[in-house]
C-alpha cells in the first residue's frame, strides 16, 4: 500500500499518510507491512511520534470517559453494559 523505500521518511505526503493510518496502529488493524511502514516512519519522524502520542491520549481519554462512545468507535467487542 506505501512505499517500500529505504530512504528516509520525511516528505510532507508521508506524514500525512501515517497520521492517517495512527488510529488503525493503536487498534492493530495494519497489515504487517503497513504497520512495518508506519514504525519505520515514526522512529525517524519527531512530528508524527508526537502526533501519536497525542492520539494514544486521546484514545485513552476516550474510553475512560465516555466508554460508551469508545466501545462503538474503538471498535472494543464482546462488553457488556453494567
């Protein structure tokens, strides 16, 4: 799906591209070489790890708030409401 280049990754396309895809890394729903791509662009990146950092919070805040919300968009299965 991305490209498979070893140079680095830095191109504003990039950033966007893997900014788009950090919902899906922090639910696991990345293929192998996609999720491959994203990490190699976040070790070398310093705007898209805290770009992550941001949206792991985010998520976070999320389910611990309005857990609700967070079972439907989150996509968590199999919980039960109290």
């Amino acid at each position: 799906m991305f490209p498979e280049s070893t140079q680095p990754y830095q191109a504003e396309e990039s950033c966007a591209d893997v900014r788009d895809l950090l919902h899906a890394l922090i639910e696991n729903d990345l293929d192998e070489d996609d999720a491959k791509w994203v990490l190699q662009h976040l070790a070398e990146c310093d705007e898209c790890r805290e770009a992550l950092k941001q949206h792991a919070k985010l998520s976070g805040l999320v389910l611990r708030h309005l857990p609700w919300l967070g079972m439907a968009h989150f996509g968590q299965r199999g919980a039960t409401a109290h």
